[in-house]
C-alpha cells in the first residue's frame, strides 16, 4: 500500500515537469547580448549613457509578454589609464531597475518609463561621477559597464512549483535536487553582457 508521501512526490514531480517545460532553456544561436556606453568628460564631471543589445532574448520577451518582470542590475566603472601600471578605480555606481511590459501602456517600460524602442536596444539611466580634482589634460579615463537581466528567481520558481502541487508544503518536504532544478532552470533565464568606453573630452 503507498503511503501519503507517494502522491506528495508524485504530485511535486508533475509541478516540477511543468514548470520545467514552462521556463525551458534558452535556444541555442541566439545573438549574444552586448553592452555600448559613451561618456564625457567636462572639467571634473564624467557622464556616460550606457546601451543594452539584444538582451532580451526572444523566449524571455515571450515569458515577460504573459506577465513576468525582469530584475535589471547594471553596474558601472570608472577607471583612470596609467601607462606601464594597472588602471586606477576613480569611482563605481550600481543600478537596478524592473524592465516589464505593460498592456495599459501597450508596450516596454523601465523603472515605469515607456521605451519607444521596444528591448531591442535598452537606453539605461544616465550615469554621472564628479571628480574630487580636475584631472590634468592628458588624462584618459575609461568605463566599464556590467549588465544582468534576470526574469526569475530559484525562490519565485519554488513558489510557482508549490502552487502546482495545490499543497502546504514546507521547504524541508523538498529535496536538494528539486532546489538545484530550480536554481538550474532561473539561471538559464540570465542574461548577461559587458563592455567598456573610452572617456571622451572635448577639451583635447
């Protein structure tokens, strides 16, 4: 005679099927994604407009259509180039931001900022730093921009999974593999991408 953990397993098997086949890998061939910035530099100010390319793939865009956010974190750099010698950390800032596409507005919006573009091409906040002195005219700066999208997480794909199993179930009833799936399954829907800019100054 099967005791009641039978159907409780059973049961959480059927979710995680489900919810695996729901959030499936992302396919093979995509265009990577890629991040562009420009900045400037006027006396001690450094403002840089960093870009994200392709950094919706076409799954998530479909995942995030039917009602799902995405978790934007950029993080931002600011180096000063030293010949011969490792560059110097000047300054960092760190963003993060809820990418989602809302059907009142009929389309992408950012931190609730429409996009017109659509994700294509992400135009993301502005970034400024002000320097503590004015750098002599030689000087050459460069950024460094790190971008992350992440749809889900292992705790929302847990959440999902229960719901599934219309149980009451705790987070001792779940295995460790079921909690590695999970984390497997919200890894694959990351994305990430860096790239770096020269600093640009027009008094040069």
């Amino acid at each position: 005679m099967r005791g009641p953990g039978t159907s409780t397993r059973r049961s959480l098997g059927a979710a995680l099927v489900a919810v695996l086949g729901l959030f499936a890998p992302l396919a093979q061939g995509e265009e990577p994604p890629k991040v562009t910035c420009s900045a400037t530099r006027v006396g001690r100010r450094v403002v840089v407009r960093p870009e994200a390319l392709t950094l919706v793939a076409p799954e998530l865009e479909r995942l995030m259509r039917l009602g799902l956010a995405g978790r934007l974190e950029v993080e931002l750099t600011l180096l000063r180039r030293r010949p011969l010698w490792f560059s110097e950390r000047m300054d960092a800032a760190r963003l993060t931001q809820v990418l989602a596409y809302s059907a009142k507005e009929g389309g992408w919006v950012l931190d609730g900022r429409p996009l017109a573009s659509g994700v294509g091409t992400l135009e993301l906040e502005r970034v400024a730093w002000t320097l503590e002195e004015e750098p002599e005219a030689e000087a050459a700066f460069v950024v460094e921009v790190g971008v992350r999208l992440q749809v889900v997480t292992a705790s929302s794909l847990g959440k999902v999974a229960q719901w599934l199993t219309q149980g009451d179930k705790t987070e001792a009833e779940r295995s460790a593999l079921t909690r590695g799936l999970l984390r497997t399954v919200a890894e694959d829907l990351t994305r990430r991408a860096e790239g770096r800019c020269s600093v640009q100054s027009p008094e040069r």
